[in-house]
C-alpha cells in the first residue's frame, strides 16, 4: 500500500503544468511499484523458469 507521503512525494516532482491523466498515471505507477516490492518482501516471487511459464505466450 502507498502512502500518503509517497503520493505527496511523488505529486511534488511533478511538473506544475500537467493534466489530471498524468496524475493518475503517475499514482497508478507508484501503486504498481510499491505492490512489487511488498511482494517482494513477503516472498511473492517468480523464479526465471515460472516467469518464462507465464510469459511463454507472449515470447514466442
């Protein structure tokens, strides 16, 4: 989960002109990431072989 001061962060690196898409694209983003590294700590992990699995359909 991200939290507020991450959202503040992240919206104060921001340019000042931009539109409410780039925002959300922006939050969407740094929820993905965070996602990613919570999961990360918790073991939630593929190995290469799992990941090769998955993906195989779109490697091909």
């Amino acid at each position: 989960m991200i939290t507020k001061t991450q959202i503040i962060n992240t919206l104060d690196k921001l340019p000042q002109n931009l539109s409410i898409d780039q925002v959300i694209d922006q939050l969407i983003f740094l929820e993905k990431v965070q996602k990613g590294l919570d999961d990360s700590a918790k073991g939630k992990v593929n190995t290469k072989e799992q990941a090769k699995k998955k993906l195989a359909k779109w490697l091909k």
